[in-house]
C-alpha cells in the first residue's frame, strides 16, 4: 500500500510508532493481561498511566505548580460553557476577542451566562488577520480575556500572546488552544485557563485536557452542573465520573513521542519548517493564493485556493491518488486546507508541495 499523508483537520495524524506500539499493547497492557480499554479507571493499572501522562504533560509544557490538569470528556466545545460557569466569579461580564468560527461559538455560547464585550474582532475582513492589541476595546471589569490562539477553519494563528499588563487591565487570559497545543512552547503562567481537544497534537477524540490556577476553583455560578465545576474535577484527580481511559492512554504515548523527540522548542522548529516549505511554495506561484495575512499565517492549519475554482475536484482527486488525502477546505472557507500538525513529518509536506508544483505546472 502506498504511504498516506493524512492532512485532516482533526481527528488528526498520530505519530506511525504510537499507533503501532499501542497495536502491540491491544490485548495485554505491560503483562496485565488486559486492553487498557477494559482497566477499571480506579486500578493500579491505570491510576499509573493517569500519573504519567500528567507527569510528562507537566514536565513537557512546564506547568506550574498552583495550576491543575484536568482531563475531561466533551470536547472544547463543552468548555465554551464551562469557562464561563467557573470564572466570571460574581461578574457580570467578559471579555472575547472573535478571530474566526471558533471564536464566534465561543461567544455564541458565553452570551447565556454574561454579557459579552468583543474586544477585537476581524470580520470586517473575513477572519484574514489578527488584530492589533492597541486596537482592542476591553471592559475593565469583565471577568476574564477569552481568545482562540489558532482558528483551524480560517488558518489565523496568535504569534504572541496577549499581553494584559500592558493593557493595565487586571483579569485571568483564557485561550481554546485546541490545534495549536503543544505544537510550541507554551509560557502557562500567563494565562488562568487553558483548555484544548486533544484530536488534533496529542492523542484522539474524546479528550479534553483543561490547565486551570489553582485559584480560579470553587467559585462556580448558581446552578452550574457538578461536571461543568473544575474543583469538583480538581479535587477527584479528574476521576469524579469514569474518564476517556483509553484516549489518555494513546495521549500519553505521544506526550512519550514528544519528549522523545526533544519536546515542544524541537517540535516546534519542525513545525516551523514544514509551514516555510508549504508557505513558500504558496508565495511563489499565482496558481494558487493563501488569503491570510502573512503575519497571522497559521502553523498548523494552512487554508488556500486555487486560481480556477474549477479545478478543485481534479486537485483533490490526483491528490488522493499521490497518497494526499484529507485536503480538502471547510465548507464556511472552500479551496483546500492542510493540517500539518506534530505528527505530520516534513517528508508528507514535501510530498505534498511537489505534487501541488505538478499540477499547477500540468494546468498552466
């Protein structure tokens, strides 16, 4: 079978040797005689691979001490709710900035419990760029800056993080990192909450890990629903219900992967490459266009047209038979879009800008 480069936006490419260790380890997990699958989530089995996977997520992205790791089911979407519950603490507002699909749910969702200040917004261009900090209008006396660090629909990445002392505002940075997490080194400190999916760098659907300061807990709004309280889920070591055991456990062989592999500050020169190479190629040609501004380009997830919109279904389909699969736009975008997230190895981009150099010169 020929290699196949998987460009999906999530649920996303795993690295070939987590796949094949956890083959190996299906039926009989290091002699237990059991798939991790059917380990009760309170065995001694499990309870060790809990303990590793947040001891290496911890030692791999530098979690302080005063922060705890949660890991949750829902997805981020949940925590679109939840965020809110735990953290407006007595006020009334928020504050969000809107940088493309996943912020405007973010927001959606945020409006039933507060109201909603949009400091910055790029919609008046179609969700291309980030706004400037110095544009940004922020109600002092929200609860807390909520934004997306990457879009993955629109292919907008934050190359910095908001800087609130510089704002002179008082208040907690939350961030979805969903496709962007992991993917570089992360400063934990500067935030209250971080919460990301784990389907798109560091294991499969199912799991939602969320890193929350210590005293951001225990202040939930009336009503909030015990699964939707992060002390609950804090004070339990995340296992007040039965957790995603299985999707940890994938999610802990790639935290091995990564540290492997050098961790985030390695992962990230990869990471850095491989958007150069895909980038580059996009730069040099008017086949085919990136309408993201260059500053705000995303890593991760790299959105483009063609020149003739009526070559779409033949990219697609020679794509596919080159082994390039899952390149294909979302439907709010179109054109095409290439995830190239962690586990993506530079050899699938290479792969990938060598066929799209073909067809652009074959339909000149």
């Amino acid at each position: 079978m020929e290699h196949i480069y998987n460009f999906s936006a999530g649920p996303a490419v795993l690295p070939t040797e987590v796949l094949q260790q956890a083959r190996d380890e299906m039926l009989d997990w290091h002699g237990s005689g059991m798939s991790v699958m059917e380990m009760s989530h309170r065995g001694k089995e499990f309870m060790s691979i809990a303990a590793k996977v947040e001891a290496d997520l911890r030692e791999l992205a530098g979690i302080p001490a005063n922060y705890k790791v949660l890991f949750l089911t829902g997805g981020a979407s949940t925590q679109f709710a939840t965020a809110p519950m735990n953290l407006l603490r007595g006020k009334k507002s928020a504050n969000y900035v809107n940088t493309g699909e996943w912020s405007k749910k973010a927001i959606k969702e945020a409006k039933k419990y507060a109201a909603v200040n949009v400091a910055a917004t790029s919609e008046d261009a179609n969700f291309t760029y980030v706004p400037p900090q110095d544009t940004w209008n922020i109600d002092p006396n929200g609860a807390y800056l909520h934004y997306t660090p990457n879009e993955t629909i629109g292919g907008v990445e934050f190359n910095w993080v908001p800087d609130l002392s510089h704002m002179k505002v008082d208040m907690p940075l939350v961030a979805d990192m969903s496709s962007s997490f992991m993917s570089r080194p992360i400063d934990v400190a500067r935030f209250g909450v971080i919460y990301a999916g784990a389907q798109k760098n560091v294991g499969p659907a199912g799991l939602c890990i969320v890193i929350v300061r210590d005293d951001l807990l225990g202040q939930t709004i009336p009503g909030t629903p015990t699964m939707f309280d992060y002390k609950i889920h804090a004070d339990s070591d995340s296992m007040y219900n039965t957790p995603p055991t299985y999707a940890m456990y994938i999610t802990g062989l790639v935290l091995e992967w990564l540290k492997k592999n050098g961790g985030l500050a390695a992962m990230e020169k990869v990471n850095v490459a491989k958007a150069n190479l895909l980038y580059g190629l996009l730069d040099t040609t008017d086949f085919y266009h990136c309408p993201v501004a260059k500053a705000d380009r995303s890593r991760m997830n790299v959105p483009f047209t063609l020149k003739n919109a009526a070559l779409d279904d033949e990219f697609l389909k020679q794509a596919k038979a080159r082994g390039l699969i899952q390149l294909k736009g979302h439907r709010s975008v179109g054109g095409m879009r290439a995830s190239i997230y962690n586990a993506m190895p530079l050899e699938g981009v290479k792969v990938l800008v060598e066929f799209m150099k073909k067809f652009a010169s074959d339909h000149a």
